[in-house]
C-alpha cells in the first residue's frame, strides 16, 4: 500500500504506508482518538470491516449511517472530551473524509466503504465534497527554487517543541531578534494556507525553513522570511508532532534529517533539505499507539514518546480493556533501529475481571506519555511527564515525572501527584462497562517538564498539569517538592494543558479551565458549547521560591457567540515578554515584569496567502497553539476548532512592522 506522493518540483517519490497495512491487518476493533480530542465511535471486528470494504457501492443515506455508528458518542454523550455533532457540523466535508481515511478516526473509516466514508462526512457538514485534487494547497506559492540550500547551522531557530532539551520555551535575545518595545509593532509578514480546518503542529524554525506538520497526512518545509513552499511530503498518517532536525551522522558531504511521529506510531527521518525518505520505524506495535509528543534528538539518538488511543477504544463494552503502556522509545539517529524501550509500567497487563457482558479485562495499562522527553545532559537522565492508568489497578507510575537513564532506559525514580487516576472514557459515556473501579479525575500531565538552573546553582524541574497545579520538583533528589501552586481548579480539558514556559526568574502559565455549557441537540442527546465566563489569565511565579509574581486576568470575549476565553495553548517566552494564545483567537504578548498586555493580535479573520488558498484564522489551542520565535519573526498556526473552538486553516509568519 502507499500513502501518496512526495512532491518537489516535478519529481516524486513514493512512501510506503506500513502503518496502515499493519493497522489493517490487526484483528482489533475499537476506537481511534486524538490525544485529549478523543472521538469515540463503536468498534466492528476486522471480518465485518472487510466485508463492508467489498460491498458493491450504493446510494447512502448519511443520517442513517451517523445515527447507527456514530451517534451513541456524538450525540447522546455528555463526555466533554468527545467533540459533539454541533462541533463536527461545523467542519468541512474533506476534513471528516480525512479524519476518517488519514487522521484519528482511520481505523473507524477501515471499517466502513469509501461511499460510506462520503456520506457521512456529507452528512455531518451538511455540505457535498468537491473533487478536491490532493495536495493542491501545494500547487501554488512554491519558492523559485524547491532545492535551494539548506544549511540548518546558520541563522536563529526554535528547534523542535521546547526550543532546547530542557523544554524551557524560552528563547535568548540573540536568537529572537526581537526586543520587548518591538512586540507592539507586530505585523502580518505572510500566510500561508492549507485545506479547511487543518490541525497543524508547532512550527519548527531552522536554516532559514519552517517545517510543520498536519493531521491531513502531510509534511510542509516552507521558507521563513518569504512564506512560499520548498517542498511537502505525504505521509501514512496524521503528524501532531512538532519536529526536529538534526545531522545525520557519518555523512559525507553532510545531510540533516527531520525527525517526527505520526498517529499510527510511526517515526520518520527524511531530508531536511528535500524531503526525500531516509528511514522509517515503528516505536510500537500495539495498534492503539501513537506518537503526539515530540521526539528529542541528543548524542544521535532519537528519543521518542510513545502514547495511545486506547483511552477511547475502552468505551466499546465488547472491548477487552486494557494493554497499552506508555515508554520511551530510544532510536539510532542513523538507521532508526530500536536500542531500547523503557515502559512508564514496568509490569505487564495480565487478566483481571470480567465486565457485565463478560469480556476479559486487563491491567495494568495506561500512563501514556503524551509531550516531549526533557534532557538532562547533566545527569544523563531523561525526564517524561505521563498520563493516566486505563485499567485497574492503577499504579505509582501515572500522572507522575518519571527519571530515566539516558544510555539504558532503565527507571532511576519516579514521582506521582494524582494517585488511583485510572480512568477511560467508558467512564464518561454512560457505557460504563470498561470504566475503573477507581473511576479517576483524568488529570494528566499534556506538557513536557521544564528543567531550569538557579541562579544559586541548583536545579528545578518544573510541570504544569491538568489538575490546574504548577509543581517543582528537586531533580538531584529524587524529585522532592521544592514548591506547589494552584493556578486553576483544573479539569480533563486543562487546568494547564500544552504547557508553561520559563526563563531564568520565573515559569509563567497560562491557565485552561475551558468552561463548557450543554444544550439539547436537534439529532438527540447534547450540544457542547463554550463558555464566555470561565478560564483564562497568565500567572508568573518565581522560580526558586513559587511566590506569585503577577496575574493578568483573561480578556474576555466582548460578547462573541460560542466564544471562551481559556489560554490553552502552551506559552512562549523572550527577554521582557510572554506570549500566550487563546481560544478566543488572540494572541497577546504580556510584560514578564508586570503581566501588562504589551500586544494583542486578533488571527480569527480570513488572510491573503502567498499560496493562493483560502485561509481564515480561528482558536489558538492544540498542539500547534504555542508560537516560535526565531530571527525576529514569530510564526503560529491559527485555527483549532475542536471543542467548539473557532476552526481555521493558516500558518501566519509576523515580524516588526511586516518587513
């Protein structure tokens, strides 16, 4: 099987779709989700997929297929973590069809005929697809030269997710570019954009390019100072990660490769210059896995979270729950060989009871590790943030920091701040079948932990979690607290969700707590809307001591229809300013000496793109919401509209005064 074409210039090369050929061939059935957008839908076993797969095409009627498949989540659950029909109505046609062909729900769309696929996605919009030619937001905007040099050591960048191996988001002064009193001349230098209501990762920024990556399938290297496209690359399944690059070693003359993940668990190495395929690997071959944090590359090894969906396959009754565990995958830079794999659950899930429609449960499984492995050069040690257990028994192990050997994987402590988390959206639906007897809060850890040094000398290890706390933890002890804070009364939606940044005096964070409100639906069941009144604001604090520095209360949204002001989106920190996005579609910089709101830049408004596409800005959320800053420019991708967010479609590239 192939996933598509690599396109550069006139040339292509195919890559090979081995994770959809694997996926396909499992005999599994469930439920496919994406991160803390889960999407539940009822599983079929793989027989009924391949038969459905060779039935003769037939006129479809797309309610009656939503109701049967899909609506027992979509319209009859109250699970704030499953977008409801109101939600996904607002989507266009090719974005469900993708989501069901490429995305997170590819398993479901394996299991359903391409008719059945279009129908649906018809019926959900409310609109007809087009014959929409694949890749055609790539057709136009291309550079004069799709090869041009490409040298990832000259210039500023903001290198994979954390801007470093601590995951600090802070970038120095030199690497910015851009001093504090030249934030409020912030301008729109170019757009660029892609097919409606694309979810994009965090922009990558080096040697002049900006790498990002879609849930659609595809791979973009575009050219920073001018916003055309160098090259763009298919890929077997959605990429959330953001990526980075790294020189391969033993090359002659040099290459660089970009390393990243995709949502069936594969990792990628292709050239950075052109986007040709250097390997490929599997990080697990559990059929739930995937890969949403980024993988951090140090000594050529590539290090590579590994999470799941199974979360939400749980909420299928007929599902056996659980046996997926979290790890650490460590990859030769090179070749992409497996050196090892460190599980967050050391133990392996083994029987344990029967459910109501007597399907054997396992456990114990969980503990995902959903954002980045922080580095520590210093020790040698990596550190990860998990998720929760889905299965009992529940363990030390979730929602907690866990240490591990750079060089073996092997655990060297661990510290947990929610215990008997063990929770599965089952839970949450009604169809309780599968849910833990502990039946827990769903507070995970969504963003790496931040490594700082004092400016006494000794370290801290700083996390934010979705329990609304900021904690700091002794790293050279074991992970002894040093300090708490709660900023927020958190939520399975955040508390403090993509994550804080720091710089040398204080870790700012901005705070989720989305507030959801939920109405009759029209089909049956409810519609999840947000709230104007709740979530929101940046909190500093000191670094060394916790002690508040300021707060700056969110903006509100001055009356606009289904509009939150919660900052969900991870934040990012130069020399004098913070910046933090918001699901109301503003991005602000604030002072990092008072909390005042130095900039304020509204993205929810369409764009002229210098690739001719149609491109409306919406939510700053998600994966992709934290902006990088590199060369004095600062790049975003503006759009999330899950959730009831505000959905878009541009990756936007300002500078001072737009020169």
């Amino acid at each position: 099987m192939e996933a598509g074409t690599h396109e550069r210039g006139n040339h292509a090369v195919r890559l090979k779709n081995t994770a959809a050929a694997r996926s396909f061939e499992q005999n599994w059935c469930g439920i496919h989700a994406t991160g803390l957008a889960t999407l539940i839908v009822l599983g079929l076993s793989l027989a009924l997929a391949r038969a459905a797969l060779a039935s003769s095409s037939a006129p479809l009627d797309g309610e009656q297929l939503y109701r049967r498949y899909c609506a027992q989540c979509h319209s009859k659950s109250r699970a704030l973590r499953v977008p409801q029909f109101n939600i996904l109505r607002r989507m266009q046609p090719q974005g469900v069809l993708d989501a069901l062909e490429v995305g997170s729900m590819r398993f479901q769309g394996f299991q359903r005929t391409v008719d059945e696929r279009r129908a649906i996605a018809e019926f959900i919009t409310g609109k007809k697809l087009a014959q929409e030619q694949e890749g055609k937001e790539t057709l136009a905007g291309r550079c004069p030269d799709g090869s041009a040099k490409f040298d990832p050591a000259s210039g500023p960048q903001w290198n994979g997710w954390g801007a470093g191996l601590a995951n600090a988001r802070f970038q120095s002064a030199k690497a910015a570019g851009l001093k504090s009193d030249q934030v409020r001349r912030l301008r729109v230098k170019w757009a660029f954009g892609f097919p409606p209501n694309t979810l994009l990762s965090q922009p990558t920024v080096i040697g002049g390019r900006i790498f990002v990556g879609a849930l659609r399938g595809r791979v973009y290297s575009i050219d920073a100072a001018k916003g055309c496209l160098h090259w763009s690359v298919k890929t077997a399944a959605g990429v959330r990660t953001a990526m980075t690059v790294g020189m391969l070693p033993g090359n002659n003359p040099p290459r660089s490769a970009l390393y990243f993940g995709d949502v069936s668990a594969n990792v990628y190495a292709v050239d950075a210059k052109t986007g040709e395929q250097v390997w490929t690997a599997r990080a697990d071959d559990h059929p739930m896995a995937r890969v949403t944090g980024a993988p951090v590359l140090y000594a050529n090894h590539l290090f590579v979270p590994v999470s799941s969906a199974e979360e939400g396959t749980a909420a299928d009754p007929a599902y056996p729950c659980c046996t997926f565990r979290g790890s650490v995958v460590a990859l030769d830079a090179l070749t992409g060989k497996k050196l090892w794999q460190s599980y967050s659950i050391q133990q392996k899930p083994r029987p344990t009871r029967k459910n109501p429609q007597g399907v054997q449960l396992w456990g114990p499984a969980g503990a995902a590790v959903w954002s980045a492995p922080t580095i520590d050069t210093q020790r040698g040690v990596i550190y990860v943030a998990t998720g929760d257990n889905y299965s009992d028994p529940a363990t030390g192990t979730s929602d907690a920091i866990l240490a591990l050997d750079l060089k073996t994987g092997k655990m060297l402590w661990s510290h947990q701040f929610t215990g008997k988390d063990a929770f599965n959206v089952a839970c949450l639906i009604g169809a309780s079948a599968n849910c833990p007897e502990a039946n827990g809060p769903d507070l995970d850890f969504g963003s790496p932990a931040i490594l700082r040094t004092l400016m006494n000398g000794k370290r801290i290890l700083l996390a934010g979690q979705k329990s609304g706390v900021v904690h700091a933890i002794d790293p050279d002890r074991k992970g002894a607290i040093v300090w708490e804070r709660r900023v927020g009364r958190g939520s399975a939606l955040g508390g403090i969700q993509w994550g804080p940044a720091a710089d040398n005096d204080n870790i700012y964070v901005a705070l989720s707590d989305i507030g959801i409100k939920l109405k009759q639906n029209p089909v049956g069941g409810t519609i999840v809307e947000l709230s104007g009144h709740q979530g929101g604001g940046i909190f500093a604090y000191d670094l060394a001591t916790g002690e508040r520095r300021w707060a700056t209360a969110p903006a509100g949204c001055g009356g606009q229809a289904n509009c939150s002001p919660a900052q969900s989106a991870a934040v990012s920190v130069v020399p004098g300013a913070a910046f933090s996005g918001s699901v109301d579609g503003h991005m602000r910089a604030y002072s990092t000496q008072n909390g005042k709101v130095l900039w304020d830049f509204d993205t929810a408004r369409e764009f002229e793109t210098t690739n001719a596409m149609a491109a409306q800005g919406g939510s700053l959320d998600g994966p992709g919401g934290g902006p990088t800053v590199a060369g004095g420019m600062l790049f975003l991708v503006s759009g999330y509209g899950l959730w009831g967010g505000m959905p878009g479609n541009v990756l936007l590239g300002l500078s001072v005064d737009g020169k």
